[in-house]
C-alpha cells in the first residue's frame, strides 16, 4: 500500500514539473527584450533649468463656515525644494 501511495505521488509530481515546465516556455518566447535603445533629445534628468521653476496652480472651492457659504480662491505654489505654497486669493459669501 504504500508502495502505490509513493508511486503515484511521484507520478503526479513529475507531470505537474513537465506541464508548469510546458507554461513557462511559452511565455518566454512571447516577451523579447529590446536589444537597441534609442533615445532622441536631451536627457531632462540632467537639465537643471526644469528644477528651477515654480509651478502655480489656482484653484476654486466652496466652504462653509457655520450657516454661511463661501466660494474661495486659492493659490497653491509648488516650490523647487519640495516646499507647497498655499494663500486665499479672494472669498465671496454666496448665500
């Protein structure tokens, strides 16, 4: 008994190995490797002059504030160091 018990766990472990061997080979030719990498223009990594700039996004938004509504613009400033920027431009009471 467990002769057939060892013999046929060996069977089936042997199948399974042959059909993942079977998947895999056939995904490998389907996936090729360029072996030329073009590269047309500068590299932007290494222009500085990207880093230097500020980015400013307005934007517009409603707040409440107890039982009155308020439309605020707000300027967000992006700064090279990492540092974000944010003022009140304008605020109107809508109701």
């Amino acid at each position: 008994m467990k002769k057939l018990l060892t013999l046929s766990m060996l069977l089936a472990s042997i199948a399974f190995t042959a059909f993942s061997t079977e998947a895999k080979t056939t995904t490998a030719n389907n996936v090729v490797a360029p072996q030329i990498q073009i590269q047309l223009g500068q590299n932007r990594r290494n222009n500085r002059r990207n880093y230097r700039t500020v980015r400013v996004v307005t934007q517009t938004r409603n707040v409440r504030v107890g039982r009155r509504l308020y439309r605020e613009t707000y300027q967000t400033r992006y700064m090279p160091n990492g540092r974000v920027v944010t003022r009140i431009i304008n605020r109107v009471r809508i109701r």
